[in-house]
C-alpha cells in the first residue's frame, strides 16, 4: 500500500469507478443515478456548505466545495482531513491516505488524521491500523472510535480478550458506541453463548452489520448472512450492508437474491469495488460449463455429490483431470476424517486471475492467493490464470481447498484459521510428497531471523502481518506443525484435534487436552523439530548464495563438467529444496550431459523430479533421456506429473499419449490424444489420427473409425490415416 503521496489529480470514486475484473469493460448493465450536474462552487465556499451537501449525499458537489476550500486555503489541515473523510467513505482509500498524510505534515499532532489513516489501514488488514489508532488516541484520549478500531484488529487477531479491553475502553467514553456494542456481541457469539449485547443494537443497523463483517472474517458466512439481512431489517437504507450481503449470497451460489441487493446498492450510490466488480463476475457466469455426478451413498436424495464448473473454452480440456482428482480428494477426506459431506461440494475454476479476485474480495490475506473456501463451495485459479513461469500446481490447491471444505463442515467453521490452513498444507504432501511447495528462501530468511509464531498466536500472521512475507510463513509455519503432530502423534491425532476444534475451544485447551503437552513446551519441541529439518540450510544459506554465483560464473568461464557436478552437488545437499529457477539439479544434469554421462544426467533429473521440481523443459528432458535408456514406463510418470502443472500444453499430451501408447497404457493414451484435440492445434489432422490410433489399440473401433474419418476430412490425402481406415474398415469390432 502506499504510504505517502501528493494531492494533485486526486479522483473522487463517487460511484464505484475504480478497479475491475481484469480483462473486462465496466458494467453497462446495471447504471447508478446521477447526480445533478456539478453546480459552480465559488472560492468562497465554507467548509460547512461542503458538510452541508455532503450530507445531503451530493457528493461531487462536496468533493468540489472541498477542492475549493483547500485551492483558496491548501495549508488547512482540517479541510484535507475532512475531504479524506470523504474521500474514504466514497471507496477512494488511495487519496484518502494521501491527503491524511499532507494534514499531518501540516499538523504532526492531528489526533483526526491518524484515526482516519487507522481506519484506511484496519480496512486493508494492514498492520498500521494500530499504530495509527494508537497514535490516534495519544493526541485525543476521547477519540473512542480509535478504540473500537483497535478492538476490531483484535478480534480479527482471534484475541477476544483485548478486543473486549478496547470495546470497554470506547464504551466508557461513549457508552453508546456502536461498534464497541458490536464487538462485545461479536465475541459472544463467537463463543456460542446468548448476547446480551444485541438488545443494545436495537434498531442501528450498523451494529448488526459490523457483527456480519467480524463473522465473515471468522468464515461464519452463513452466520454473517444472517446478520446483514438484521442489519437491513433495522435500517433498510443501509446500503453496506445490502452489498456485503449479496457478495455472501454470491458465494454460496444464491445468484439471483445476490444480483438483486448488489443492483439496489449499486442504485443507491454504494458502488464500491466489490459491489461492481461482483455484479460484472456474475455476468461471466454464462461462460461456465457444469459437471455433476451422483452421490452413490445416497441415490435418492435429490442432489448431487460434486460439481465442477470450468469455462466454456477450456472444459473439454481439463474436465479429463479436474473431474477424477476432485473425486479422489473427497473419497480420500471422507475415509481419512470419517466424515460424509450433507452438501454437495462444487469446485469453481478461474481462467482470469481477476475475476478469481473479485470472487474473494474484502477478505484477509488475499495476496498472492490461489484458491479460497465457501463452506461447501471452493474457487480456484485454473492454469490459465497463472503465468507458466510459476509452475502453478493446480491439483495440490484443489486439495488444499477441499480439506478446508471438510474440516470447516466437520467444526462447523469453529476451527482455528491456523489449524484448519495447516492442516490444509499438510495434505497437499501427505497425498504425494513432491506436491506442495518447497521450501523458498524467503521462509529460509524468516528462520534465520527466528520469526516463527508462538502456536497461541498463530492466528495473528494470517490476517495482521508485521513483514511482508509473513502470511506466506505463516503458511509454511501452519503446514509443519500439522506434519509434526502427525509424526510425532499419529495422522489420527490430526483427526481429534479437528473434531476437538468442533467444541469451539481455544488453541491453548486443545494442545494441552489432545497432546498432552504445555503451548510453552509444545513451542520448544517443534522448533527443535525444525531446527532438525532445515538448521543445515539456514546455517548454510549465506554460503550456498555465495556458491551458487560462484557456481554460475563457472559455468560462463567453461569450466570442466566434473567441477561444476561437483559444486552443483555440494549446493544440493546445502539446500535440497531449492528447486526454482537456476537450481543445482539442472546445473548437475546439465554438467553430465557435457560430459557425455547420461545415466548420471537421469540420476540428477530423478533427484529433481522427487523433491518437486517443475520446469517443462528440464522435465521433458528427463523423459525424453529415460525413453532413450529403454525406461519407458518411468518417461511417462515423469511426465504424467506434469499434467498436474501444464494441463493446457498441447505438446506434453502428445509426447505423454506418445509413450502411453507405446508402452501399452491405451486407456491414459485415449484421455491424451482427446485432450490434445480438445486443445484445438494446428495439426488438427494428426490430434484425430493420434487418437485414432489409440482408440484402436484400445479395442474402441467404431470411435478410432469415426476419428480417422475427422483426420482424413482436415486433410484428405493424409495418408496415415487413409491407411488406419482402410485397417478399421476390415475390422467389425465394436466397443
């Protein structure tokens, strides 16, 4: 977020221009009234004129009584308060902190234009929200609303009771205030218990709707809906709550309510980036194409087990994968958590990382995100959202997300946001070790510099971060101390904390009842743990920088191959993990083939490929050297892990339907060769004849007929499959 800018070209977001879906036009669907033209606003305006019409909700006319005033008085810190006021209300956070900023250089002791920068910030989940506030409050004590600011972080933090400490401290300067009220009735029902706070609320509806927010965060979304429609119920010109709440519904697929509420905020001037971008998302919906399947366990009851939506262009294509290895995922959760799903569980894949953005807007931690849950429902990014450099692995996110569909269900969204994500990463490799992501220099630096979370308060690095990499170790953090109880405990132990969890208990009670092991202790043991694993990398990392520039100044100077597999080798077992771009396993490979040694080169590629290397290229190398060695079989496995990367590379399913063919796998080869012409190439001849072939060897022959008739229709006088044909038409076998 920035920081510090200047106030010129200032754009007040009256009506919700700003960001959209990536890829797409604003909505014309859907058209906010318009205010009356702006009226000529004289240098002589005052600043309650501009309160005047901002009340009136004539905003373009107050934004420009606002520019007047500081055109006519620009070193008024007051009037760029005031405007940053209006400034954030009307969804422009970006100039607000601007103008927020140039007060305080004005006025370093402006306790108004810290509380509006806390508010800016807390709405980011940025962690200057509490500095700000606390700034707040240092130059006005009675300027509670920063109080409930900070109670508000607290609560998203999951520390219940600071956040009550803030709320009592709002609500003795000002007994009514609301939100403090909120927070209290919040916290009450986070712990399941009856709320003597909500008769408080009475008719405010944006207590109720400040209750739907917190609950929101906590993934009580069906608990957050619920309090939105309180909140309209007491206030119907609520316009907030209106949106938030068909943003809710849109998750849970309830499209045409959703549509309806996002449509009269929108009429009503609340046109916020998540109101507009939602309704553009939902136009987008028509692109989709739907897959269901039944649920063998209960035929009769009306609805299905799994549905799979992927857009239109790009079904045929990843259907063959996606469908399989969502119904893997949730036979495996449902036998490892002894748990059956009551709802179907539906599964989104994005095309456009952008509208995989909106879907998820307005919750914590969304950077660099790839998937998120709904309760019963996940959105994903598919491949074609990620740039290829990435090595997106979209199977180890379905699996990810699809845990979380179950232990939420399981704890009825009751679960620690720490438990429930490392729980998560830890099935991404307990399903198959090269899955998942490795261990990336960042998360190197963050142990080094002993950064890791006290496990009482590993809530906080998810939604508050104080660094910049700390959600992405926070992650990682999560991930190993689900691994370590399950080394240490069992994979059942998992299992009873997650239905411990269910009881809504703390953190701290459930380390102490299910492993029988102080927070403090358990600290200090799973840091011994991580020391074990990964204390020769961080020691070794300064060294293993220095020796790969050293390393890769060898190999411009020509070095001979048996230097350089030596010090390549030497890296690798510094940093085993590092399998990124210029990593020691292809520089070793590389070095073997220089040298003439292809069995050494399979040796190093092997060790790639098992610890999670995921470059097409190096990938495609090795199967292509295994081939060669006779090795078919495993040429295919090293490129059937590809699949899980590169879904949409037309020249991998032909090399992978290649050597399934060859080595007598038909049924693997039919799903290639169809892929491959669902990819539409250039050889639109050859992808039919390829799958003719392989329907033929099969035994499908009527299909394989069919396809040689596609073949020879692009290309007439292609003479492989005139052949082919020829050979089916003496062929009555039918399948």
């Amino acid at each position: 977020m920035k920081r510090i800018g200047l106030s010129a070209g200032i754009s007040l977001l009256f009506f919700g221009a700003g960001v959209v879906a990536q890829g797409q036009a604003p909505r014309p669907a859907t058209k906010a009234p318009q205010s009356a033209a702006p009226a000529p606003v004289r240098t002589s305006a005052t600043l309650a004129q501009a309160e005047a019409l901002w009340r009136a909700q004539d905003y373009t006319n107050a934004g420009s009584a606002f520019e007047a005033l500081l055109k006519a008085d620009p070193n008024n810190a007051t009037y760029k308060v005031r405007y940053a006021d209006l400034l954030a209300e009307r969804f422009n956070a970006a100039d607000a902190e601007t103008l927020y900023q140039e007060a305080l250089k004005i006025d370093p002791s402006n306790a108004k234009a810290y509380l509006g920068l806390a508010e800016v910030y807390a709405d980011g989940f940025d962690e200057l929200g509490v500095q700000s506030a606390k700034a707040a409050l240092d130059h006005d004590p009675k300027l509670y609303h920063a109080d409930e600011i900070l109670a508000r972080i607290a609560l998203e933090d999951n520390d219940l009771k600071k956040a009550a400490d803030y709320a009592d401290a709002a609500l003795a300067i000002n007994s009514g205030a609301i939100e403090a009220i909120a927070i209290h009735a919040t916290i009450d029902l986070l712990n399941d218990k009856p709320s003597p706070w909500l008769a408080k609320i009475g008719n405010h509806g944006e207590g109720y709707a400040d209750i739907a927010a917190a609950l929101v965060t906590n993934r009580r979304y069906e608990d957050g809906i619920l309090y939105y429609r309180k909140a309209i119920a007491a206030t119907p010109d609520l316009w907030r709550a209106h949106s938030q709440l068909g943003v809710n519904l849109m998750r849970f697929g309830q499209n045409e309510e959703a549509r309806k509420e996002l449509e009269l905020a929108y009429a009503n001037h609340y046109a916020d980036k998540p109101t507009t971008n939602t309704l553009m998302l939902m136009d987008t919906y028509k692109d989709f194409e739907t897959f269901t399947w039944p649920d063998a366990a209960n035929p009769n009851s009306g609805q299905p087990a799994g549905i799979l939506r992927l857009n239109k262009k790009e079904a045929d294509a990843l259907r063959p994968y996606f469908e399989p290895e969502m119904k893997r995922a949730m036979a495996t959760y449902e036998k490892k958590y002894g748990y059956k799903m009551t709802k179907p569980v539906q599964v989104e894949v994005y095309i456009n990382h952008g509208d995989f953005e909106v879907r998820v807007m307005g919750l914590p931690g969304i950077g660099g995100i790839l998937g998120v849950t709904f309760d019963n429902i996940v959105a994903m990014d598919g491949p074609s959202a990620r740039d290829k450099t990435e090595g997106y692995h979209w199977a180890s996110v379905m699996w990810h997300e699809l845990s979380h569909v179950y232990v939420l269900s399981m704890t009825h969204e009751r679960v620690p946001r720490w438990f429930t994500e490392g729980v998560s990463v830890h099935e991404e490799t307990a399903t198959t070790p090269d899955w998942g992501d490795r261990l990336s220099p960042n998360i190197v630096l963050a142990l080094h510099q002993k950064k890791l979370l006290p496990i009482a308060e590993m809530d906080r690095g998810f939604v508050h971060p104080t660094y910049p990499e700390q959600v992405i170790v926070s992650y990682f953090e999560a991930g190993q101390i689900v691994n370590y109880i399950a080394k240490r405990w069992g994979e059942a132990k998992v299992v009873d904390m997650i239905r411990a969890f269910a009881d809504n208990r703390e953190t701290v009670d459930v380390i102490r009842e299910q492993l029988k092991i102080e927070p403090e202790a358990f600290d200090k043991d799973f840091q011994a743990d991580i020391d074990a694993q990964y204390g020769k990398t961080v020691a070794g990392f300064e060294d293993w920088t220095k020796q790969m520039r050293e390393l890769n100044q060898a190999i411009k100077d020509d070095k001979p191959p048996s230097d350089l597999l030596q010090r390549a080798r030497d890296l690798e077992a510094l940093y085993p993990e590092y399998v990124e771009a210029g990593n020691a396993y292809e520089m070793a490979a590389n070095a073997c083939l220089k040298s003439g040694d292809k069995a050494c080169a399979i040796a190093e590629f092997g060790k790639y490929s098992k610890i999670g290397g995921r470059d097409l290229a190096a990938m495609e190398q090795y199967s292509a050297l295994l081939a060669d060695a006779g090795q078919k079989k495993e040429a295919a496995a090293a490129l059937g892990r590809m699949v899980y990367v590169f879904p949409l590379d037309a020249g991998l399913h032909e090399k992978l339907g290649n050597l399934d063919l060859e080595t007598g796998n038909t049924t693997e080869a039919v799903r290639e060769y169809q892929v491959l012409v669902a990819l539409n190439t250039g050889d639109k001849a050859g992808s039919h004849y390829n799958l003719a072939k392989a329907l033929k060897a099969d035994g499908q022959t009527d299909k394989a007929r069919e396809e040689a008739i596609t073949a020879l229709e692009a290309a007439p006088e292609y003479r492989p499959a005139q052949k082919l044909l020829l050979d089916l038409s003496g062929d009555d076998g039918k399948k």
